[in-house]
C-alpha cells in the first residue's frame, strides 16, 4: 500500500509538514509489549535538530498514543501515535507552489497529484514525517531489545570525513545510544561537523554515509523471493528521503575481490554455525545467517540550499532562478541515523513476525 510497510506488523504513515499533526500507525503488533514512554521521547529528541549544524526549525514532538495501549502495555490492536507540528512558517515556501526546488519531490508531486499537495515545507515528502517513523520505530526497537536484538547506527562519513570502523559490535552499539552527533571517534566527528559549518557558511550542504549493525537475529529469517531480509530492507531504507544508495556487508566492493577472499568460511564456535568473515553482511539467500547484520546507505545533501539555482515554473512552463528561503538543514546525516534505527526496527519486527508469529515478540 502506498503509506503502509508491512505484512505481519505494518506501519502506516499521515500527514504534511505544515499540517496540524503528523503521525503513525502500528497495526499487528503482539499484546502484551511494554510500552517506554521516555525510550519514545529519547529517541525523537536525537531526530530533532541540534546546534548551527541543523535547521532553526525547533518542534517539541510532544508525541501522544490515543489508541492500542493499555495499561503502559501493547493491546494487540492498532497502536495510533500523534505528533503535532506547531513551529511552522508556511509563508517562506509561497514562491514553491509552482517553482520546483532542484532535486526535491516538488515537481514529481505536481505530476502525480495534479496541484491538489500541500507544498508548504515539502508536505507529505518532507523529512519532518521521518518523526512518525522514529515514534513507531522506537515502540518497535525496544520489543527487540527485550529478546535481546540490538540496533546501532553511526555515521560513516560525512563530507568526505570517515568515522572509524565498527569493533567491538555490542559495545559500540551502546555507546551510540546516547550520540546526538552519532560517531565511534569523537575527533571525526568534530572534523565532520566543521565540515558541515564551512558548507552552511557557503549557503551549501553536504551528505554522507551512514552505517548499521544488528546483532541477536536469529539464523533463519527472511522469505526468498522477494520478501528476502535484503530485500525489506532496502524498500524500507529507499523511503527515507534522501537516501540514494544501499549496500550490505562488503557491498560493491565484493565485485573486485575474488572468491576465495569473498567467501565467508564457516565454522563451529560454542555449539553455533559462525563465519570467520562476514562479507555477506549477516544474510545468505535472503535469509539470516546469525552473523550481524551490517549494511550502509548514501545520503545525499540536503538539496535546498541558499545558492541560486536555475529550474522551472511548472505552471507557466517557464525557466527561472530560485532562491530558496525557510529553515533548512546543511546535513541531514546525523539526524537521519535514528531514523534508520527506527526503519530497522520496523523491517524486523515485521520478518520475525512473520517468520514465528506475532507473539513471539513478547
């Protein structure tokens, strides 16, 4: 469906930027979850822009359920979250009725829904939805953790500025709980953010890469075909705006490896099938193998930037320059890590569901 993901445990998403509320719906999530409210707001809290590096765009996402808990507990019916936008300047977004912003959704937008969109801050193509994702996805992270599944996202690089690698899985996973600025060196992330200042002083941008690991999947899940792990996931991943690139495990750099050193040989430790590498990135034949689950996506620059720009009037058919005004951010990369914990979460949710039922994620 065209705002739903999901078979087993689906997530709906509704609403505009500049709307009263935005909001999310979980549908078939098993009764009986606990429900973390400050877990909830934590995890908006590192979606929301922080410092000269983000948006002055500044929302509360005082978030609320009104329906499918009880009790602090999962009821097992649709679980309705609501968050209100009450920080909004629709009139800098005037000029954007019929003058597309290069590389955003205006133009594709006018062409699929015939000028009836609400254009004000992007409407339903804004990244200001992405709350209502983090809200559902953190309702969704935390039954994972309770059976022991942990997500953690830093970002990889920024600007041409490379974060160190992943080590120690769970210990780094930990430490990024926490990360407004979601980096394992705490030097590059410094180098990043100087990175992203000097591009905002240009009125520029820039975007990076950022880069997941899951530990605890089980060996087993994923549906060949085509609902394979890699498969949902990416469909998952490709809905954040923004994102233009997806990779898993080694990801295109396998192809210039040959296939004794691509290989992931296995072996036998503590009564477990483990492999000495992990180029696959946790998945073989769509299915989990047990190994963590790693994989990295390209985020593009924020495309609305304070340069003039040459691009069109599509209601008159007529060149021209735009010079954006509003609040916008010169990097989305660090503020886009939570939300693909929360996607994450969703995607998995929804596997495991589907793979032992709903209930076994009480």
């Amino acid at each position: 469906m065209k705002n739903t993901f999901g078979t087993s445990v689906a997530v709906t998403l509704f609403g505009e930027s500049h709307g009263e509320y935005i909001g999310a719906i979980i549908d078939g999530m098993a009764p009986g979850i606990d429900i973390d409210y400050d877990y909830i707001a934590h995890m908006l809290t590192l979606r929301r822009p922080s410092g000269k590096i983000s948006t002055p765009r500044q929302e509360q996402d005082n978030y609320k359920i009104v329906s499918g808990i009880c009790n602090g507990k999962t009821t097992g019916t649709p679980i309705t979250i609501l968050i209100p936008n009450e920080n909004v300047k629709s009139g800098d977004y005037s000029q954007m009725r019929t003058v597309a912003r290069p590389s955003h959704a205006d133009f594709t937008a006018e062409c699929k829904y015939h000028g009836f969109q609400d254009s004000r801050g992007g409407g339903h193509f804004s990244g200001r939805i992405t709350a209502a994702l983090v809200a559902a996805g953190a309702i969704c992270k935390c039954a994972l953790e309770q059976k022991g599944i942990f997500i953690g996202t830093h970002v990889k690089k920024c600007a041409g500025v490379p974060d160190r690698d992943f080590a120690d899985l769970a210990s780094d996973i930990q430490r990024l709980k926490s990360k407004t600025f979601a980096v394992l060196d705490e030097e590059c992330g410094k180098n990043m953010q100087d990175a992203i200042l000097a591009a905002a002083a240009e009125g520029d941008s820039v975007g990076g890469i950022l880069e997941t690991a899951v530990i605890g999947v089980p060996a087993g899940v994923g549906e060949p075909w085509f609902d394979t792990v890699e498969g949902l996931l990416a469909h998952m991943l490709f809905s954040i705006p923004a994102v233009k690139g997806v990779e898993f495990g080694t990801g295109f750099a396998i192809a210039d490896l040959k296939g004794s050193e691509a290989n992931d040989r296995l072996r036998i430790e503590d009564g477990n099938v483990v492999s000495t590498t992990n180029h696959s990135g946790g998945i073989n034949g769509g299915i989990t193998s047990g190994m963590p689950i790693i994989f990295r996506t390209a985020i593009k620059p924020t495309p609305t930037i304070f340069k003039p720009q040459d691009t069109v009037d599509f209601r008159s058919m007529t060149d021209t320059v735009l010079e954006p005004k509003g609040r916008h951010d010169p990097a989305i990369v660090h503020r886009a890590r939570v939300v693909q914990d929360a996607a994450t979460a969703i995607v998995l949710c929804d596997a495991l569901a589907l793979r032992y039922g709903t209930d076994w994620l009480r």
